[in-house]
C-alpha cells in the first residue's frame, strides 16, 4: 500500500510539471491558434540556462531567474521572426515552422553543450517530509510548490486582471479586440513571456526531478503537451 501511495505521488509530481509545460502552449494556442510545437524547445533551453546559471552563482534562485529571462526572449524572438511573417499563410505553414524550430533547437543544444546527459546537482533549501508512511522527497515537493503557485497566479492575471481581459477578448476575436482600442501584438508579446518563462521553470524542475538535461529532452513533452491539450479541452 506504501508504495501505491508513493507511486501516485510520483504520478502527481508528474502531471504537475506536464502541466507547467502545456500553459504556455495552450497560451499561445488560444491566441494565435497555432501548435507552438517549438515550446518543447524553449523548455529545453530553459533547462540549459537553468544548469549553466546554476554552475556559476550556485542559486537555484539565480538560475530560474537567468532561465525565465533567457526564454522570455527567445520566446518573444521565435514568435516575431518565426510566427509573425507567417501568419497569413494556412496553420500548417506556422507549424512546419515550428517544428524546424524544435528540430534545429536540439542541434545547436548537441553543439553547444554535447551530445550528452549532464547532471543538475541543485540542492533544493528545504528537506524532504514525511507524513506518517508517505515520504514526500523535495524535488517532489518543488514541484507541487511551483505548479500550484504558477497555476494561481495565471488564473488570477488571466481571470481577474485588465491584462487578462484584453487577453481573453484577443483570442475571442483579434479584430475586434483590435476595433476597441487593445494592441494586439503587445498581447501577443507579453503571451509568449508568460509561457516561455512558465517552460523556463518547468525545464530547471525536470533536470532537477529527474537530474538530467539533454539535448532531446523536449521531443516527448512537445506531443504529449498536445494530447493534454485535446483531452483537457
């Protein structure tokens, strides 16, 4: 019974940064409607960025803050020279491109840092806990910790802020959000922040959770991240 618990604590830690990792695609999603299949690749260089900040100041504090940062931009660069110049064209030309993004993205990764897995030794600043037979552990513990505040913090922008209004009325109707005064390329902007330091957090949790970055590492998220789409509705 034990470890049926554990193995669904485990389970849990696991949807939760499945989860981390679908926001922002389901962001993008609902504004441009486009499969922004080369977030898989924004989450693996968050995890890069996250480990080579890491390396250097020893904070995990540090190395998220360098990752959100360092993915925010690359995000925001995928979206005005990749998505931008694409947009008049069928969905299936943006996603072709997105793909190339994904694909080219583990290349350079493989060049720059090596085919290799690398190991991310962040120790975390709490201890694990155990209440009575169940052991949390605390990558597990992070996980949950972020998920759930990274969760209600994007309900309360996107619900109960003037930012998510305009947000919302962008992907109801671009044109018509644009009619009442909203600029629609600074939401779009600002969307592709939002999930691309969302991806940059969820990449640094993995390379911790799982205590390994590799150049592959966003190939399975980026389809599995589209079935939670469609299962979740």
């Amino acid at each position: 019974m034990e470890l049926l618990l554990e193995q669904i604590l485990n389970g849990l830690a696991i949807g939760a940064l499945y989860a981390l990792i679908t926001l922002g695609l389901a962001l993008v999603y609902g504004i441009l409607r486009i499969l922004h299949v080369a977030h898989a690749a924004v989450y693996s260089v968050g995890a890069y960025l996250g480990l080579w900040a890491f390396g250097w100041s020893g904070s995990l504090a540090v190395a998220a803050l360098v990752a959100m940062a360092g993915c925010a931009i690359f995000g925001v660069g995928i979206e005005r020279l990749v998505y931008f110049p694409l947009l008049r064209y069928p969905p299936y030309v943006p996603l072709i491109a997105s793909i190339a993004v994904l694909l080219g993205t583990e290349e350079v990764c493989r060049l720059v840092a090596g085919p290799y897995i690398l190991a991310f030794p962040a120790s975390l600043p709490f201890a694990s806990v155990r209440l009575g037979p169940l052991l949390f552990p605390a990558p597990i513990l992070a996980v949950y910790l972020t998920a759930g505040t990274v969760l209600l913090g994007l309900w309360y922008v996107v619900s109960r802020t003037e930012l998510g209004l305009a947000m919302r009325a962008t992907s109801q109707s671009r044109a018509m959000a644009e009619c009442l005064g909203m600029n629609s390329h600074l939401i779009i902007t600002f969307t592709f922040v939002l999930g691309s330091a969302i991806a940059a957090l969820a990449g640094i949790l993995v390379g911790i959770y799982y205590n390994q970055v590799y150049p592959t590492m966003g190939a399975v998220p980026a389809y599995k991240s589209l079935a939670i789409i469609v299962v979740g509705g």
